[in-house]
C-alpha cells in the first residue's frame, strides 16, 4: 500500500476449497488500507471470484480482473450513461465468454476477454435452431484469424482452461480453433525455401498496400482480391474507403511476383489457393478430430472475409448444406444481441465414484452436488438483484462438469434433473453424461467401467430480453430482378487460372428465391460474396445464401 499499488489481489493454493484463511487475509488488506488513509483500495480475493481447483490458471485470472476488467468497467460505464442520455432504459450488455451477455455492473468482467468471436457462434446456434439443425460448424474468417467452432447436438462445447497469450485462464469459454489467418495477412517470401509465406502476423484494420492511408509496407492477401478483380476498389465499405488497384498490382508485383518468377495475377492466384487449402486443412482438421465427417454438419461462413473464401474452404468438403448469411460481415454483432442475458458461476469439486459404488456413496455425491448448486444459485440471483431483477425472473439452469476417472479432459453437460439428492439422480447425471460424451466424440469411446469424476458445479440464471427477429419474406422467383444486377467485370479464377466476365449483383436488391449461377460476385457495403464458375448459389426467405457445388 505504501508503494501506492492499485489493487491487491489474493490467491492461496487451497482457497477454491477452504475458503477461511484467503477471506481473512483479504478483510485485513482491506483493514489495513483504511488505517492507511486507503479504504478505496481495491481487493481481490480468488476464491470470491474464481474458485477453481488449478491455482495457476485462477491466479491468473483474478489478476487480469484486476489489471484489465475493472479499469475496463470505467469506460463501459461512460457508454452505458451516454445511452442512457439517449433515453434507453435498459442496462449496457457485454458479450462473455462462456455465451450468454452480462452487464457492465457484473462482478466478474474478466469473462468479457475475447468474447467478440464468440458472438458468431450464439449467431450460428440461433440460425441453426431456425433452419432446424443441430450439427452445425462455425467459420469466422476476418482480417487477421480464422476461427471455428463446432455445434453438436444443438449444443455448444465448453472450454474450462484456455489459454490466451500464453496464459492459462480459469474462464468457462465457448471452445474455438483458430489459426493466424485472414484477409489482412501479410505476403512475404521465405529467404530459405523461396516459396510465399502467408501471415500469422496481419495489417488488421489497415487492408492492405492498396489503402495507402493505412500505411502498410507489405502486401497482403486483400491485395490478392483487389488485383484479381474480386473486390471493387470503388465499393469497398460502400465506397467510403477507396482502394487502390494500381498500387496493389505495383508491390504485388515488386514483393512476390518478380522475385518468384511469376506474372501478378500467377502469383495472386497462388496466394489464395494456398490460403484456400490452408484454411480447407485446418477445418478438416478439426471436424476429424472430434470423430466426424462434414457430411454430419451444415457450415455456416460469416465475417468481413468469410464470404470471399467460402467456396474455397469448402469445396469438396462434403457438407450438408454451406450457410452464407446475407449480413455475414456483421455477424458476430448478430450473435451477441441474440446471447441470452445469463451469468454463470462454477465451482470445483472432487466426487469419484465408480460404476458400481455403494448406493450410499452415490447419494452422498448426489448431495455434494446440490450443496454446491445452492451455493451458486444465491450468486445468480445476487447478480441480476444488482440489475433490478427480481428472483422470480430469473430462470436457473443447472449444469456440471463429469468426467471418466482418469482421463485427462472433463465435458461439461447440462443437468437433466432440477435437483440431485437420490441414487436415481445420480445414475440419470451419469447417463446424461455418457449421452453427451458420445455426441460429442464417439459413442464407442465411452468408458463406464472407468468410473465417473465431478469436477464442478454450474449454475446459470437468464431473464428474459428481446432478440434479433429473423423475418421469412415472401419467395420470389429464381431470376434475379433487373435492379439487382449492377453489371459485369473481369474476374481471374484461381483454380482455372484465366480471366472470366463475372456478373454484379446487389445483395440488398436480390429476393428469397433468387438463384445465382457463378461467375458471380455479390456485393454489399460491408460484404462480398464470390460465386466461382462451379458453383451456385440461392437466397432463401430467410435471407441465407445456400452455396452448393455444380459442374463447371
């Protein structure tokens, strides 16, 4: 305190289990502070906010809510008043990690860390629940990442301990995969195999050399685009950012064509295959490593560069169905305004028990489970009585966390039961259990005779909010209307290494039922969408663009 600290934070090796000794060092920091003339000061203490079993990971975290979350509370706090000066009535939510949206006031706001991604996977499960599917994938393709998801049985996976920047963080977070690659990727040539070296590193926000206000000095994959006619240098962000087709084909040429022998469209042409095939591996990748195949899912493609690579990253694939929705530039926002308004709070636990334990063993650890629900349930409730919400608004939903005694990784499920006090609660949590361990990797896999581990108690508790409504306009006919179509321009293919003349549409002018027959390009303001010869493409009433495969 005399070295003028901004917080203290508390961590103690047991504290997620015996709470006493953490709670006693922080009441005398805080009596300290006072006598000190600092009884502002703010203390934090682990077990109050992350009572977790794996101290490193809760260390870390309650000291990124401290450092990170709480001055973070400040600046969310001054939009929350200016929208409140504008006349809203309702508080500012944030989107969290673990899928649902909490407000500003919350105690935790360290769950609020790398929640933006996550918003496009809310928005896929909403689409999915529409369209009526349960598997679906995720792919979110910006400037800078490629990220996927994966939806089985209409439910989402849960991630306990991810890392982020090479911390390990005791967050409940909606599981992704990502790798460093997007629009925005930097070209470079490898010195020692002379061959294109695509990102990780990225310009972002910044596009490319063809935005020279962006004051990059190194092509990107968006330069690619621009040079092969893909992207409208007029019409990028509706025209309020005007791109630069001869600069980009300029440092194209000088920084990747020249040196490796090829002409500028050879060179962009290249670039994007590899990051087709890239992008097509990873996703592969992750669908096989979980024990599917893509024909068991439908994808759905969103973000700023998603609709530019959809076709190439999954071609060929084998999906049931390939979802491009019309707004997919903003989907991630999408998908935050469709969260449910839910906090969360877990809890580690440590019941084992094996498959033919004693009954009294079972309901012992039946009971252990309650105490804990309990004990999360009043959190909940403390949560949204902040907010102005009364208990009987709130709707409880509880969870856990189960494992096979022994393995390495716990899934989380969501209770099938209210409350657990009986052997007939605990053989229906363990079946519930063994239901989702096979959605989720294989029903063979499944390991009864290992015994099962309660790692933790969840409990969640939303109120109802309002939520984007997905209106089903009237179908037209396959022809797209005269005003949609906004005329031709050349378009090199990659695959077919040639210059073709691909028709301009519209999107806002295109209508549910429309079909498109590739060479296509369609284009918003904040999105295009490319439809290669090969394939076509159909606008349903929801205003979802159906991709599929067809002989070129």
């Amino acid at each position: 305190i005399a070295l003028g600290v901004d917080s203290i934070v508390i961590s103690l090796l047991q504290s997620y289990h015996y709470t006493a000794h953490e709670r006693r060092v922080r009441d005398i920091c805080h009596e300290v502070a006072q006598e000190m003339g600092s009884p502002d000061l703010p203390v934090f203490a682990s077990c109050d906010y992350y009572p977790h079993r794996k101290e490193s990971s809760r260390t870390n975290t309650i000291i990124l809510e401290a450092y990170a979350a709480e001055p973070s509370r400040k600046t969310l706090a001054a939009i929350d008043a200016r929208f409140t000066e504008l006349g809203t009535t309702s508080d500012l939510l944030v989107m969290a990690s673990h899928g649902g949206t909490v407000s500003w006031k919350a105690k935790e706001l360290a769950r609020t860390v790398v929640s933006g991604p996550i918003g496009g996977v809310i928005g896929a499960k909403y689409i999915a629940e529409y369209v009526g599917r349960k598997n679906i994938v995720c792919t979110d393709l910006g400037g800078t990442s490629f990220d996927i998801a994966q939806i089985t049985g209409g439910a989402l996976t849960i991630q306990q301990d991810p890392q982020m920047a090479r911390l390990v963080l005791a967050l409940p977070l909606v599981e992704m995969d990502t790798i460093g690659a997007g629009s925005g990727s930097y070209l470079r040539i490898n010195p020692y195999t002379d061959s294109i070296q695509i990102g990780p590193t990225s310009a972002g926000y910044r596009v490319g050399m063809c935005w020279e206000e962006g004051g990059v000095d190194t092509v990107t994959v968006t330069d690619c685009h621009v040079v092969l006619g893909h992207i409208n240098p007029e019409n990028f962000l509706g025209g309020d950012i005007k791109l630069n087709y001869a600069r980009a084909h300029k440092f194209l040429k000088e920084q990747i064509a020249d040196p490796l022998g090829f002409s500028v469209e050879e060179a962009a042409s290249g670039v994007l295959e590899l990051v087709n095939f890239n992008l097509r591996q990873h996703l592969r990748s992750a669908i096989s490593a979980k024990g599917y195949e893509a024909s068991e899912f439908v994808c759905i493609s969103y973000g700023g560069a998603g609709p530019l690579h959809t076709y190439g990253y999954t071609g060929g694939m084998g999906f049931r169905d390939v979802i491009v929705p019309a707004w997919a530039a903003g989907f991630s926002a999408f998908g935050s305004a469709a969260a449910e308004y839910e906090y969360r709070y877990d809890k580690s636990l440590f019941v084992n028990l094996g498959l033919e334990s004693p009954d009294e063993a079972k309901t012992a650890g039946a009971r252990v489970l309650q105490d804990a629900w309990d004990e999360l349930t009043e959190h909940v409730y403390t949560e949204f009585e902040v907010n102005g919400y009364a208990r009987d608004k709130v709707t409880l939903k509880n969870a856990l966390r189960m494992q096979y005694q022994g393995q390495l990784n716990d899934l989380e499920i969501d209770a099938p039961i209210p409350r657990a006090h009986t052997v007939e609660d605990w053989e229906r949590l363990t079946d519930a259990f063994q239901d989702r361990y096979g959605e989720v990797y294989a029903h063979a896999a499944r390991s009864p005779e290992l015994g099962f581990s309660v790692t933790a108690a969840i409990m969640r508790g939303t109120v109802a909010v309002a939520k984007p409504r997905i209106v089903e306009e009237e179908l037209a006919g396959a022809v797209p209307p005269a005003d949609a179509m906004r005329g031709e321009r050349r378009f090199f293919v990659p695959t077919q290494r040639e210059w073709v003349m691909a028709s301009i549409y519209e999107i806002e002018a295109l209508k549910g039922g429309n079909t498109i027959k590739g060479p296509a390009v369609l284009e918003s303001p904040a999105m295009c969408f490319v439809v290669p010869p090969g394939f076509t493409t159909r606008l349903d009433e929801r205003r979802l663009f159906h991709l599929q495969e067809t002989s070129v």
